[in-house]
C-alpha cells in the first residue's frame, strides 16, 4: 500500500472535490481518497494504480491532475 499526492488544477469548491473523489474512489486498487479543494491537492493512498490511470480518473472528472508524489505510507 502506497500514497500519492496529486496536485490538481481547477478546483474551486466542495462539489469540485466530491466529482474528484468520486472518480478516483472508483478505480481498482484505490482504498481512499481525501481531496483538499482549497490546496488544490488529493492524497490517495493505493496498490497498483499507475499515474497514468489517477491523471485519467481527474481528467474524467473535468481537471487536471498536474503532479504527483510519492508519500511514506
């Protein structure tokens, strides 16, 4: 189990983070998610989902996923 932060462009609000989170919750291997629309950031915490796979699910959700970090699980 690892954790990856995501910096993310264009959210504003609380519904930005609910479509966000509602994306990336539902891919496999993912078993949580906490977005922070006002850093503008989600920290994910998964096995086996590539970066590619997070970028598609923001993007899915109408933003842009702009980096990623690896954290200490």
């Amino acid at each position: 189990m690892s954790k990856v932060e995501i910096k993310i462009e264009g959210m504003t609000c609380g519904h930005c983070a609910m479509s966000i989170t509602k994306e990336l919750s539902g891919l496999a291997g993912v078993s949580d998610v906490q977005v922070d629309h006002q850093k503008g950031s989600a920290i994910v915490e998964l096995t086996d989902v590539s970066n590619e796979q997070l970028s598609q699910a923001v993007s899915e959700a109408g933003y842009t996923a702009k980096e990623f970090t690896t954290l200490n699980a």
